[in-house]
C-alpha cells in the first residue's frame, strides 16, 4: 500500500509502498503526482529500475527535457544525462561538475522542466557511511516567509 511520509515542515516526502519499475495504474500515479504537488521532492528507497523503465514513470510526470550535455547522455537513453565522476580511457564516463555548485536544473530555459528525477545507482562510501550530500531547497516557503 503506497505511503507518503513528509520529512520536513516545507519540503520532502518519502513515499514506500510501491515498485518503479512496474507499470503503475491511474490512482496509484495519481496519489504520487499529488504528493510531488504537495511536498516537491519525493524520495523512493530501494527501487531497481532499467533505463526504459525510469523513463517510463518520468514521462507520467509530462515531456522530458533533453539535457543539453549530450556528450553525458547514456548511451542509447537521450533522457538519462549521467552524473558520475568516473573516468573510463581517459574520458569522464558523466558529467562530473554537478552538485558543485547550487543549482536549478535548466532553470535558465524559457520554460524550465517541471522536475528532475535523479536515480542512484553508485554512490561513494566510506567506513559503509555514505558520502555525498544532495540538498534541496523550498523557494516557495522563501518567498511565502517574505515580509509584506
């Protein structure tokens, strides 16, 4: 049964309960679609999903962008820029300058995508603590906390 659980006050939410790499009927869909309205990013643990399938569930959400660093794009997947910091025959097998700096994803186009969907596949780790931080921040609690 597909829980939402909000992880914060303005932003996040974990949702468990259901399997991404299955084909997801309307209200099933509907109730994640409605928590990504309500709390903007949502966290699935321990999915396992094929390129085509995480392209599959980010296309519900709407068209996909197509990164403009295509040279980063998995090969075959124009939908899947890869992050990595990887180097394979002396060449970055991903974009590895993300998460360097903040950053909105495409924020800069004329009408910037609605979201993006990240998918770990690797992530560094040390002493089995996990490294790495991604960080998220809600610019409409900002604004709403603006005096008048």
């Amino acid at each position: 049964m597909l829980q939402v659980e909000p992880l914060s006050k303005h932003l996040g939410a974990e949702v468990s309960g259901v399997d991404l790499s299955r084909e997801l009927d309307g209200s099933t869909f509907d109730a994640i679609e409605t928590a990504y309205n309500s709390h903007s990013v949502l966290v699935f643990r321990d999915q396992k999903l094929t390129p085509v399938q995480q392209i599959a569930f980010a296309r519900r959400f709407g068209e996909l962008e197509i990164s403009p660093r295509t040279q980063f794009a998995l090969p075959g997947f124009s939908e899947i820029l890869v992050i990595s910091n990887i180097i394979e025959d002396n060449k970055p097998i991903g974009n590895a300058d993300a998460g360097r700096t903040w950053h909105t994803d495409l924020s800069y186009t004329k009408t910037p995508p609605r979201g993006s969907l990240l998918y770990a596949r690797e992530i560094p780790v040390s002493n089995g603590r996990a490294l790495g931080d991604t960080v998220f921040a809600s610019t409409a609690a900002a604004y709403d906390a603006l005096p008048e």
